[in-house]
C-alpha cells in the first residue's frame, strides 16, 4: 500500500485577500490528492464513483478542481479512497492529504 502523498496550494501575498483565489487553489489542491489517492489505490474513476454514489463527471470535476465539496462529501471522499483526510487551511498555504488506513 502507497504512503501517504500530500498536495499543497501556496497563496501567493498579493492574492490572500481574494477569496476566489484562495477557494480555487484549495479546490484544486483537493483534486490532485483525490487523483493521487485513486492512482494509488489502483482504481479508475468509474470505480470511485461507484464507491462514493457520484457520477464519473463529478469526479472528473472534483478531480479537475471544478467544486468545492462539502463536509459530508469530503468525508465520503475519505470512506471511498480507504484514507483518512488530513486537511489544512491557513492564510498562506492549504495543504490536502489522503493518508491511507494503517494495515
């Protein structure tokens, strides 16, 4: 099984104060540890959809950083890719992982 990978999003000064930069970056940040996770797993994104009970389209777009997910769909994200998500927002940097379950 893979170790954990994690995914960051730096922000930039001049774009702190923007909060749609700071939303896409996150969602953006989501989606390749999402992506990274699935690869790791060895599924495809029809396999992730049947586990989460979304379309391949919304986890193409989750993965492409087109949403931002809710709370309830971040922990069926979590279920589904068999990891915990380690999730960290601050001013500067929002920083995603899926750690995988221990054995």
């Amino acid at each position: 099984m893979s170790t954990g990978r994690h995914t960051s999003w730096r922000i930039p000064e001049e774009h702190r104060a923007d909060p749609a930069y700071v939303e896409a970056g996150a969602a953006i940040a989501l989606g390749q540890a999402v992506y990274d996770r699935r690869m790791a797993l060895g599924i495809d994104q029809l396999a992730l959809a049947e586990r989460t009970g979304l379309t391949i389209d919304e986890i193409d777009r989750i993965e492409g950083g087109g949403t931002s997910p809710t709370l309830p769909l971040l922990r069926t994200l979590a279920v589904a890719l068999e990891a915990k998500l380690d999730l960290s927002v601050d001013t500067e940097e929002t920083y995603v992982s899926f750690v995988p379950h221990a054995a």
